[in-house]
C-alpha cells in the first residue's frame, strides 16, 4: 500500500482504490491520491486548503462542498490546448498524471498582487460594473474592461483549437430518472421491473447519490450492499441503460431531455477514435427527478475562509474518500442532520471542538454524543471566523441571550438546512412553492411528464426517499403503457428531522452569499436601499448567482436576505427564473462533430473529383462546393485565369457543371395549370420541347426566383431554380400544391441529384456537340432552335436532355445526364472538345458573362426588388391570377422613381469598380438624401477591357449617358461612373440565337 | 472522332476505401455501399391513390406500403416514401422508369432516382448505436422492427431508412441518401462509427 | 419540441420548418387588393391556441396544419393540408 504523503488520509474506509495510486500535479507541485478521488477529495487528503483565489477580490478561497454545486474550488484542468478553465475539482475524478492550476491569482496562490482590491472594496460593491464604468464611453474598451479582465475574472480558455472529438446523440426511453441516489434507485427498480425502457443518469462516476457519504440500511443491509445489488439488478435487464457522468441538463418541449455525458474526462487524453465528451438528446415518455438536494451554507462574517465547508461535503470527504478536511471540528448548524458530521468525525477519530447549534433545543441523543465525545453545545451563532494561515483558527461563537465564545478549530462545517435540487422542474418557467416545514421551495408541478421524488421533493428521510422513488418509478413506467410485476419496495427508516430558519448572522467583516461572484450580505442590503428589490433586480445588479455555479448554495440565502430586509416573507419574496444547463456544458459539445471542414453537410457536383484534378479553386455556395477558377500553370492571379476562361467561351468553346441549379419534375395533368399560377408569365401555353424564362413572385410582390423550364412532355415539365433558392422553391411549390392549390392534379420530385448538368457555350458548341451526340440528332438552328429542349441520344447509346438555353449570351446548350454519368461527361467533353479548344470554366466566369450578357442573379434578385426593377415588367401576365400578382401592382412598388437595373461603367477605363458603392449625384453630398442606389453585381470584362457593373439606380433606364458619383466609403473611393444599357455584349442576341 | 466512354461512376467512389476503419479488432459497424440499381419514385395522382396500389400489386405481386413500412419481393422492394407515394427499388432494368411507365400510366407520375441517391447498408452489433449519432428516430427492435421504413433526416439531410431482412442474426438498416451530399454524410457515418470498429465493403446486389 | 406527423409519426422539430397562421385563406383573383394586403400582411399575435402551417420538409414533404398553444406549446392536434399526399380536392 501506498500513501505518499497523504498526510489527511484516514488509514481505513472509503471508496477509493488504495492499490491503484494516482500521481497529479497541482499547481506545479506532485501529490498523490487514489483511484476514486475527485481532484478535490485528493487535495483534502494532501492537506491543500487553499485552492483559489476569489473573482472580485482574490481572497483566499477553499473547498466548500464536494458537487456539481461548488463555488470556489474551480481550476484549470489540464494544458496546452486541452487546458479548461473552470473546472470543479469536486467533480473532476482524479486520472493519472491530471494537471491542474488554481485560478485568479498572480504571481502565486499564496501570494497574490491582487488581493489589494479588498483594501478598494467599495469600488466592488453591487451595481459597481454600472456605477464606475458608465463614463466616457471610450474608456471602457480601452481602459477599465481590459483592467477588470485581468484584475477579475475566471479561469484562462486555451486559446487554440481543441483537439479533441465530441459528439451528439438522441436516446429513446419511456423512463428517464435524473439521480442514482436512493430515490433515482428505487424509481429506476420499479420502472425497469414493470418492463419500461429506462434510462438513469448519473453526474457523479459512481452510483448511489447521498447514501455514499451517509450510508444507512435499506431491507436490513448496509447501503452499500444495497446499491450493489440494486446495479446488478439494473444492469441484467436489457431496456436499462445506465448512464454514469452523465448530468440531465435541461428539459425541452415534447418530452426532450439534454444530458451532457463525460464519456472520457476522466483520461488525460480520450483514447483513439473516442470522443471527450457526448451530448445525448433524450426522448422519454416520463422523467422522474431524483436529483436530490443541496445543502445550504449560513452566511456569516468570514464565512468563505478556508476550511469552512458543508456539513455533508465534510461528511464525503470522510466517509466516501477517507479524507479528512480537518482535525479539529467546529459544527455551526441549524438542524438536526448537521449532526450527523460530529458523528462522522467521532467516528473517524477526529475532535469535535463544538457543535455550534442555533436551535433552541439539542436531541438527548445529541446531547450525550456531546458529553462522551467531550465538547460542548454551544446555543448560538458564528458570528466571525479568524483566519490563521492554514484556513480557519477560531470561531467566534455570539451565544443566545448575548454572551461570546471562542472555538479553536480548523474547520468548521455548516448546515443551513437543504434545497431541494429544483432546477430541473422549473425549467418551464415553474416557480418552485414555499415549504416553511422544511423551510425550502420544494417543485410545484414540473414540465409537462415530470415528477420530482425524494430530497428533489423536499423528502428528506432516507425512507421517504425509497417510497417517493419507487413509487414514482412504477407511475412514470405505467404512464408510459407498461404494467410489469414491480416486487416489493425498499424499505428504510426516516431520520429526525428539525430545523430553525437561519440565513445571516449579522457581524463585522465580510459575509459571503455568492462566493463564486464575491457577493455579500452587505450587497444585497444595498441593492436593496437602491431600489433593486424584485429578485431578478438583485441577481443582475448584484450578479448574486450568476457565475458558472447558477448559485445552487446562494440564491436561497440571497432572496431571504432581501426578504429579510424588505419586511417580506421569503415566498412573497419569490425566486428567479430558472434556466438550464443545470451545469455547465461545453459549446464543443454543442457542436459535436459540426466543426472545422464538418461545419455542415457539404454537396458536391457530379464532376467534383474531376474538376479537383484539373486543380479548380472551389467556392462555397451554400452547402455546394463548386469550382470557381480553374488556374493554370504561370498564371499570376484568379483575374487571369478568369479572364482566359471567358475569353476561350467567347472565342471558341467552353462548359462548366450547372448541377447546383434546383431541378423539380412537375407531373400530372394539371401541370401547365400550377405553373402559370406560381410564375407571372404563362407556362400551359409553352409547346412540348420548348424551354422558358420563369420568374416567380412572392405573394408580397418581390421576385423570389427565377429559372427556365422546359416542357418535356404534355404532362411534365422540369422546373430549374437558382442555386440558392432550391431547397425553398420546392417548399414553396409544395405549399401551392397542398395548401393553396390542392384541387390541381399536379405532383412534384426534387431531380435535382438525379441529372448532371453542364453548361457548353461558345461559338463552337455545336463542333463539341456534334462528337458526343449521336449523329442522327439534328443540332442544326432548324433542327434544335434556341429555348428548344428534348431528349437526345448520345454516341454509346446513352440518354441525355438537351436545352438550348444560354445564360452567357454565346451559342450554348445545357446537357443533362444522369448523374453517376456526370464525371464521364466531363472526361469525355474534354476529350471529344480537344480539337475546338475546349475550356472548363468555373462560376466566376460563368459570372462574368451573365455580367456582361445583363443577366441579373442573386444580387439583384435581393428580396427588395420587383419585376418591373429588373427590367422584367412586361413578363407579367394581365390574363391570369399568379402569386404576387395583386400586391405587385400597390402604388409603392410600381412609383417611377423605383432603383431599378442599369448598366454602370466607369468613366476612367482603368479603374476597378466596386461593389456596394453608392451612387451620388454629381455635386451632391454622399449622404442618405442623395444616396439614389448602389453598384450590386461587378465583373472586369474582357469583351469591354474594363471593369463594368450592374445597379440598382433610380430612374436607372432613364439615365443612360449619365455621369454620376461612385461613392465607397468602406474603401475610401469616389469616382465617376456612366450609366449604360445593362446588356454590355452583344444587345441583339445574335450570337445565342446564331 | 473521339473515341470515348461512359464510365459510371457512384457518389462514393473516391470516398468509400473498402477495408478496416477506425477502432481495432471486430468491428462494431459494417457498412455497404450497394451501388448501380434502379429507383423509381411513384406518385399517385389526385384521387388515384387505389389505382396506384392497385397497379403496383398487380405488377409487383405486392401491395405497396400505405404507411412507413419497406416490402420486398423478390425482385423489388418497395419502400413508403410519403403519403400516396413510394420508391421501387431494384437492379437490371426490370424495373426502371421506362418498365414501370405503362404500369402507372394515368394512375401515377413517375420520376427517376436511380441516380439521385446512395444507398448504404448499415449492420453490425454497434449499429444502433453508431445510427443514435445521426438519427432522431427510435430504432429499438420493439419500435423499427423489419420492414419498417421512415423518411426522416440525417445530419440535416433528408434520407429514406428502413429495415431490412435480418442477416446472420443482425439487423440491417438500409439508407437512401441524396447523392451530392452522399459523400459528405458518409464522412459523418464513419467519424460517428469509428468508435465501434469499422469494416467496409460495396456491392452490386440488393441485399 | 416534437410533432407527430400525421404520416410519419412523431418526429423532432429539426425536421420541420414553420410558416405561421393558418387561418387566412387567399383570397380570390377578384378580390382586390385590400383583401389581398388583409391575407399577405395582417396576422393576429395569438397568446393560447393557435392553427399554424408547418412543413415536414425533412421527413414526408407534408404541409401539416398544426393546432398549438403559444403559452404552453402544448400540441393539440396535427393534420395534413388539404392536398398532401394524392387527396382530391374539389372538382
Ligand atoms: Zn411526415
């Protein structure tokens, strides 16, 4: 066996591996501890009390409990990248070779430059962010904000990409139990008895709750056989999942629970292909709350010196990991269960130097533990705590009827009583009711299939917590359909139970209700003579409970100090909203394998692979990724091979993967009907193998898409949408078919994975064509005349479509084949287009084009335009009813001085233009009365030699030769631009209709 | 004249490297990419919804589905795919959208998938667990037993689930994914399988 | 929050996407235009139940008519639009 220099570990007892010790360094210093310590119960042992400093005013802080509640013992867990501030040390189990930093101090623990800030205490009251920081505004960025970073604040992230995995997953249960204590144990017995699917989920790394510390006996044996047999029992049936380190979070609408598992927190590196840590969304038919209670600290002078801690957490660290936090006791309680920790440390061979008990009664029982255990009762409170360098030295005792007393000790433990864990319940805005039995908020109802059960329910008796789980257990399972033989119930004693309401004993010094945020009694008086009385005031001008700890120990004691100093009730006074996480879950959790390249899902074009070997620069459009350029070898920048790009389509031939358009087959006999409903110009008219320009509206009047459509027989049409809007142009025709036009025999399929669509264009097109397209069809104008489309045969006998459609203004077909054919499209347009010259081109000169050509695309189809602006006008129908039809005519979208598409170039050949400037007239101030539009889309043109643009200008048409401002604040440019005709190339269409 | 071919090539071609993956020893996940079959989407026109089935019956020999289940016959299967439609799914040609044309003509439309798609076979003793990384649906025996069949989503992509045969004891869940995001949900299939063991294959043959 | 789709069965609001009220009917082609501003742009802000659109564009591509509560989000019935599937409609 071996000890190292545990100097506070009992010989005997706990549940900690003595044959399995573990090394860990703490604040660069080695120790060891043992398999089944928490960081924390491995620093009780070594004796370490200091373990932090505090937020605002760097006192020395120690270990106050020993949960997911605890305040002050936060360190940095780990380092380099795997450094993670803010971790509790009573909850981080101690590993091999674990790493950890106190926080909020420097130069060191022991010494700390900041604690100055206690001698300027009164800048740090409540309210002091808002009081000394308001003014000038420049100084808070510059000056105080950097300063209070450094001066307060928590743990230091780790500034460079985590390294390792998370992940996310969804469970399904009929039952899921919240707590492994005896509660969440008998409730998880019942429902996996009665055949329910359960699922019970555990925070800690070991099951049964309290009864680790406090024991006891269920059915005639010790808890811990107990708990051993109930696992076993648990783990043979097949529908209980056991989740241990697994915290429930939150509770969601529809019977959604969050629980963040830590699947290997617990390792100092998760082993290969494991995640750190998995976010489980659990559906559950029932959930059953057995998440216990917290105890609650009495607030006092001194109160957060180290060496005070919790009753029950003193109890933990002695009976669960045979560490003791003290050797000489003192107990200040308010109730009987405090109690239990003189017994503990008796039974542990400590001292108890006083039990301090502010009740007016002490039990005989208590009584005569007292008088063999040799030290008195004393009836009173603590009024201040002296600290020696070691933590707590003695206890100033003001005794009931006024006399004083001092205790030596260096520990003193404290039970204020217990809150029931009611985070869970209220998490649907449930305010949690008043128990003055208890003197608690118990839960008062719970989101809808939720029960709370045992201390969770304010039952504190270990008894009552085995009946309450166990019968909440067999309802939640029956709710959910399921009525197997549940057996008998576990059976335990109550404890006495008695308790006299204390929150703050008043006294000099500083007296802590949030030690996370260094809040004290003093700040609530004062929050409270300013004005911020209502409880949700007080937390936001105080901060009380708003630290990573969400005050689990101090919003009670917060709200009955302001009760207390508003003449109110403590109900009256009322509690803050509750909100989840229960506790803090990391956002790489969150975002589980959603990170780096799997930011989203990702698409890729039927020639991905191959256009990745021609070494295309891809672009993210969307979820797509298409190739924007494809650069060559000397090529200097993205302009020049763009530039080449276009000019090979204009001269000779070139074709680019247009598969990112939306493609929706619309069938059935009322095809033509729904089209001309959901465009504004008319579709049943368009001839079997013609193609047409759609537009369609929204119902305001704005464009929402646009695209050709081809019939292809009488009965179908293929739709094609922009890239960006595909996914909701399908929405938007399916609401049209079932909700606005269900009485239209029409049916839609998204193809738009089903075809690989490349667009060829050039003067040559027709040359590529001619040797991939079976020589029987007929390319020529006559034979397949411009907007024609139809299927073809291709040479080897495959199936293709053909459109005659061009968006580049040069001769151009768009073909299409079915999509695991699409990278042999590719391959072989290169091949057959070798002779012609043929040139892939990416969306970059694709845009060019359209540029150059007047084609308007997203950034003028911008959810602020009409048809009219876009110079589109004149495709609205007057003979029929469409979408957007009535709206598009209101006075405001149809006024002259509407921005609508023009053409701009600037005067000074040479000059880039740029998008985003505004368009001022000339000799008018930039400014937002003469600000008359803005440069949308730009391109430098190959065709013109010079950068050309398309806007939104008012009266834009009608100023053609115009001479006006561009003005780009952003960039610092103003120069000036003319208004042209929109359509830079080829105005005629000559060339596509050639 | 060029002298060229039409090589057809599945969506996960370059990704799919069939073999081992991720964590050693058994694996816990076996994946399949079935690759080159025929699917046809059938929709039943308004008011047609009998005649559909009725079609479909009569040439497949099966009812075809009018909730969430999958049936396979021998050569088919048909899959729910929505309300009044559905997928058939099979290799070869017997099939395709040009056999079945004339079977639905005037009951239903009909739209070629064959190539939109991926389908990938998931077993393995891990499978549930590695598909709780990607599904929101409860595949417990008792809930998604064989032949059940959803339209749901995966990683934010629609996709078409169901259960098929259990083979050597095992379930085996088949999955439709649309073929431009195929790629990339793969890559999240094997980060969330990893874990578990991986072994990789693809075939020609329906399962 | 969950919806059960009246077609798929209960499904997770990931797969669904939301458009609103489902009260306002378009109107017809000769209605004018204030009935038309009435259905594009009045709505009411209904604080208890409500009948709203909703799209199961992630699962069977039904338009569902959902019945909800807004204070409560309690789900108290799901329906398909009147077209979904192959329904007939009026003549
Ligand atoms: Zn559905």
């Amino acid at each position: 066996m071996m000890r190292g220099d545990q100097a506070n570990r009992l010989n005997n007892g706990g549940l900690i591996d003595r044959t399995a010790p573990l090394s860990f360094r703490f604040d660069g210093k080695n120790f060891l501890g043992f398999k089944g310590d928490t960081l924390a119960s491995a620093l009780v042992a070594n004796g370490i009390k200091l373990v932090g400093r505090s937020f605002k005013y760097h006192r020395p802080r120690g270990i106050l409990t020993a949960g997911s509640e605890e305040p002050n013992a936060l360190v940095e867990l780990r380092s380099g990248a795997r450094r993670e501030p803010n971790t509790k040390a009573t909850t981080a189990e101690l590993y091999e070779g674990l790493e950890a930093a106190s926080q909020n101090r420097w130069p060191s623990l022991n010494f700390d430059v900041m604690s100055v800030n206690q001698l300027f205490a009164p800048i740090f009251v409540a309210g002091f962010y808002y009081k000394t920081f308001m003014w000038p505004a420049k100084f808070w960025e510059a000056i105080y904000e950097p300063a209070i970073r450094r001066a307060a604040g928590l743990g230091r992230a780790a500034g460079v990409s985590d390294p390792d995995h998370y992940d996310k997953a969804w469970a399904h249960c009929d039952v899921v139990i919240a707590g492994s204590g005896p509660a969440g144990l008998a409730a998880a017995l019942a429902a996996g008895r009665s055949g329910a699917r359960v699922i019970l989920c555990e925070e800690d790394f070991v099951l049964g709750g309290r009864l680790l510390a406090d024991g006891g006996t269920i059915d005639g044996l010790p808890a811990a056989e107990w708990i051993a047999g109930a696992v076993a029992e648990l783990t043979a049936m097949p529908d209980v999942r056991i989740m241990r380190r697994t915290t429930l979070f939150g509770v969601y609408d529809g019977g959604t629970y969050g629980a963040i598992e830590r699947v290997n927190d617990h390792l100092p590196v998760p082993p290969e292909h494991q995640v750190r840590q998995r976010l489980w969304r659990i559906v559950a038919k029932r959930c059953v709350v057995a998440a216990g209670a917290i105890e609650r600290p009495i607030v006092f002078a001194g109160n957060d010196t180290p060496g005070v801690m919790m009753a029950s957490a003193m109890r933990s660290y002695i009976n669960r990991y045979a560490a003791t936090p003290a050797r000489r006791i003192a107990l200040f309680t308010n109730n009987e269960d405090g109690w239990r920790t003189a017994e503990t440390a008796i039974a542990a061979g400590l001292q108890v130097a006083a039990v301090i008990d502010a009740r007016p009664d002490v039990s005989p029982a208590h009584r005569s533990l007292a008088s063999k255990g040799g030290f008195p009762v004393l009836h009173g409170s603590v009024s201040a705590v002296d600290r020696g360098k070691a933590g707590v030295r003695k206890i100033s005792v003001a005794l009931t009827g006024g006399a004083r007393a001092e205790v030596e000790a260096d520990g003193l433990a404290v039970s204020g009583g217990w809150n029931p864990a009611v985070g869970l319940t209220s998490y649907h805005r449930g305010r949690p009711k008043w128990r003055d039995d208890i003197a608690a908020f118990v839960p008062d109802g719970a989101p809808p299939g939720m029960v709370a059960a045992g201390a969770a329910n304010g039952a504190f008796g270990l008894g009552a917590c085995l009946r309450e789980g166990f019968e909440a257990g067999a309802a939640a399972a029956r709710d959910a359909g399921r009525g197997g033989n549940i057996g008998s119930m576990p059976v335990a004693d109550d404890e006495a139970f008695s308790l006299t309401p204390l929150w703050h004993v008043a006294g000099n010094g500083k007296a802590f209700v949030d030690q996370q945020h260094d809040v004290t009694a003093s700040d609530v008086e004062l929050a409270q003579r300013e004005g911020f009385q209502s409880v949700e005031h007080l937390k936001r001008y105080t901060t009380l409970g708003m630290a990573t700890d969400q005050g689990k120990t101090s919003n009670v004691a917060g709200l009955a100090i302001m009760a207390a100093v508003t003449g109110k009730s403590i109900p009256e006074t009322g509690t803050t909203i509750y909100r989840p996480p229960y506790v803090p879950v990391a956002i790489g959790a969150f975002a589980g394998h959603h990170r780096d390249e799997n930011f989203h899902a990702t698409r890729l074009t039927p020639s991905h692979h191959w256009a990745a070997e021609q070494g295309a620069v891809f672009v993210d459009t969307g979820l797509w990724k298409r190739a924007q350029w494809y650069p060559r070898a000397g090529e200097k920048d993205w302009l020049e091979s763009v530039t080449r790009e276009v000019k090979a389509v204009r001269s000779g031939v070139g074709f680019c993967d247009v598969s990112t358009l939306g493609k929706i087959d619309v069938h059935g006999p009322d095809a033509g009907a729904f089209l001309d409903r959901v465009y504004i110009n008319a579709f049943s008219s368009l001839a079997v193998g013609k193609a047409r320009y759609g537009l369609m509206l929204r119902e305001d009047g704005i464009v929402y898409d646009d695209g050709t459509t081809s019939r292809l027989a009488e009965d179908h049409y293929f739709l094609t949408t922009t890239t960006a809007k595909a996914g909701l142009v399908m929405q938007h025709l399916e609401f049209c078919r079932q909700v606005l036009f269900p009485e239209l025999d029409v049916q839609l399929t998204s193809v738009s994975d089903q075809w690989a669509q490349f667009s060829i264009a050039g003067p040559k097109t027709r040359d590529l064509l001619k040797e991939i397209v079976d020589p029987a069809e007929d390319l020529s104008n006559e034979g397949f005349p411009f907007m024609g489309a139809r299927e073809v045969k291709l040479r080897g006998g495959l199936k293709a479509r053909l459109f005659r459609i061009s968006f580049s203004g040069e001769m151009a077909f768009e073909i299409s084949v079915p999509a695991r054919y699409g990278e042999a499209m590719a391959r072989n347009l290169m091949l057959a287009g070798k002779p012609f010259g043929v040139t892939p081109y990416g969306t970059e000169a694709l845009g060019v084009m359209r540029i150059e050509k007047g084609h308007v695309a997203g950034p003028e189809l911008n959810g602020t335009t009409t048809a009219g602006d876009l110079g589109l006008g004149k495709m609205m129908s007057t003979k029929k009813d469409f979408i957007g039809r009535v709206m598009a005519g209101r006075e405001a979208l149809t006024v002259p001085n509407r921005q609508v598409v023009v053409g701009i170039k600037p005067t000074d050949k040479a000059r880039r233009l740029r998008s985003g400037a505004h368009i001022i007239p000339k000799g008018e101030t930039p400014g937002p009365e003469n600000d008359q539009g803005y440069v949308t889309s730009v391109c430098f043109s190959p065709v013109l030699d010079q950068w050309i643009g398309l806007g939104l200008v008012e009266r834009g048409r009608e100023r053609i030769g115009e001479i006006v401002r561009a003005h780009d604040p952003l960039r610092g440019e103003d120069y000036d631009v003319e208004f042209c005709n929109s359509v830079f190339y080829d105005p005629d269409g000559g060339r596509q209709r050639g | 004249m060029a002298d060229f071919s039409w090589d057809i090539r599945s969506p996960l071609d370059r990704a799919l490297v069939a073999g081992p993956y991720g964590a050693q020893g058994e694996a816990g996940v076996s994946l399949t990419e079935i690759r080159n079959f025929d699917l046809v989407q059938v929709m039943a026109r308004r008011g047609k919804a009998g005649e559909t089935i009725a079609a479909a019956k009569a040439r497949l020999g099966a009812a075809a589905p009018e909730t969430p289940k999958a049936v396979s016959i021998a050569d088919a299967t048909v899959i729910w795919s929505g309300p009044d439609q559905f997928f058939v799914l099979s290799k070869g040609g017997k099939h395709s959208i040009d056999a079945l044309a004339s079977v639905f003509a005037g009951s239903a439309s009909l739209s070629d998938q064959s190539h939109a798609r991926a389908l990938i076979s998931i077993s393995g003793d891990k499978a549930r667990a590695m598909l709780a990384k990607l599904s929101s649906i409860d595949l417990h025996p008792d809930v998604f037993g064989v032949g059940a069949a959803a339209a749901t989503s995966m990683d934010h992509t629609s996709v078409t689930l169901w259960r098929g045969d259990d083979r050597n004891g095992q379930a085996v869940f088949n999955l439709l994914v649309f073929a431009t995001f195929a790629e990339s949900l793969w890559h999240t299939i094997l980060d969330s399988a990893a874990e578990h063991g991986v072994t990789i294959g693809h075939s020609e043959d329906l399962a | 929050m969950r919806i059960i789709c009246p077609f798929c069965g209960e499904r997770e609001l990931g797969e669904f996407t939301y458009l609103g009220d489902a009260k306002p009917q378009r109107p017809a082609a000769d209605a004018g235009e204030d009935a038309v501003y009435d259905y594009v742009y009045l709505r009411d802000n209904i604080a208890g139940v409500i009948s709203e659109y909703w799209y199961h564009g992630g699962g069977c591509r039904a338009w569902l008519k959902v019945t909800r509560n807004t204070l409560t989000h309690e789900i108290s019935a799901v329906e398909p639009a009147a077209g979904a599937g192959a329904a007939k409609v009026g003549a």
